[in-house]
C-alpha cells in the first residue's frame, strides 16, 4: 500500500531517518516507512520507495520508533518490541 505523503504526516507524533530510510508513527499507532528497501529494513518492500507504505503490524498500540542504517524498531504499549531489517550482526 502506498499512500500521499500528506495523508501519512496527518496526526504524525514521530519521524526519524538513517541513511537508508525514513519511518513515522501518527497519533493512530500506524507506522509508515520509506526510502532503500534492500535490507527489507521498510518490511512491505525490498526495492527503493518514493512512496509511502505501512508496515503490517499485529497491532495499531506503538508509542514509539527508531531506525539504524539498515532497519527498524517499533514499540507497543505493553513493552513488546517488533524489528526489521538486516540482522548480519545480531541487531535484531
């Protein structure tokens, strides 16, 4: 699913780049990425995006996002964390 920037940054609490890629979270608990795909670090693309895309979560709870080079964090309410990306050194 790809989506109008201005659509994405409506309620937008967070956004935060690496050098690969960009991931934002609203005030609905949704979290969009976009950017280098390679390192699969947007998890709805392996190819390089101009557009935005939600990541698929099993919840729409997360209070919190971050990204290293090449992939990314997500944290629920309860504590529970989701990763992505490449994990070549155990980052995940």
């Amino acid at each position: 699913q790809t989506l109008d920037p201005v659509g994405v940054f409506d309620g937008l609490i967070q956004k935060i780049s690496s050098y690969t890629h960009t991931i934002v979270l609203t005030s609905q608990g949704k979290v969009y990425t976009v950017g280098k795909g390679d390192r699969e670090q947007l998890s709805w693309s392996t190819s390089d995006e101009v557009n935005w895309g939600q990541v698929s979560l099993p919840t729409t709870d997360i209070i919190d996002v971050c990204v290293g080079g090449e992939y990314s964090v997500a944290l629920q309410d309860d504590g529970t964390v989701f990763t992505w990306g490449r994990n070549n050194r155990g980052q995940l």
